[in-house]
C-alpha cells in the first residue's frame, strides 16, 4: 500500500507494516460502518473532538484520529456535514466529519478477510 507523505517511516503508516492500537481499529471499524462519524474542534485549536461512543475518553478518540489522518487511513473535513447532529459538541464552534480514505478501506477490509496479527 502507498501513500506515503514523507515522514520518515515513523508513523507505522509507510511500507509493508502497519501498527495499529485497538482504540484505532474500533475507530476505523466505526467508521466502516457509516459513511461520516463527526468531528468537532475550537476555533484556534487543530485537535479533533469525538464524543458519539464512550468505549474510550475524550483524549484517547483524540489520539486516534490524529494517528489514523497521520497514517492516511482517514480525512477530516471542517465543512459542515448536512443534517448531523452536533448536539455533544456545544462548545466546539468547528464542525466537521471524518471518514475513511480509500487506503483506510483497503485495511478495514484486510482486517476483515486476514485479521489481526499481534
């Protein structure tokens, strides 16, 4: 899988292997289920805000995210998402979503049919 972004190979996200957390493979299976999960933000602040499952904090959703767009596994988008709610986030001014990207998919799928190799 390509898709590097040149960082050095130190993002787990380059070559033929790939490291993933749980946390980050029930974010990717969450988002192999719907087309768009939300994402929120504040105004002069970068870090993403989930808050639509409660298996993990606030902080550890945070982490995810950032690691799987550091890994091109999703994209995050701040154009606000027709008709979502954003009712969990009244203090996050930015609204967005995040979905997979095509080599997100590609692993969501290898995850599916190969599993999880330790």
């Amino acid at each position: 899988m390509s898709g590097c972004k040149g960082c050095s190979g130190n993002c787990s996200g380059c070559g033929k292997v790939l490291e993933l957390s749980q946390g980050e493979i029930d974010l990717l299976q969450a988002l192999g289920q719907y087309s768009f999960l939300p994402v929120a933000r504040k105004a002069d602040d970068m870090t993403p805000v989930y808050r639509e499952e409660s298996a993990y904090t606030e902080a550890e959703y945070s982490l995810f995210i950032q690691l799987l767009e550091k890994k091109n596994l999703i994209y995050l988008d701040y154009t606000p998402l027709k008709g979502a709610k954003m009712g969990l986030y009244p203090e996050y001014p930015v609204h967005g979503s995040m979905a997979l990207t095509q080599r997100g998919q590609q692993v969501l799928d290898l995850l599916e049919t190969q599993g999880i190799e330790k």
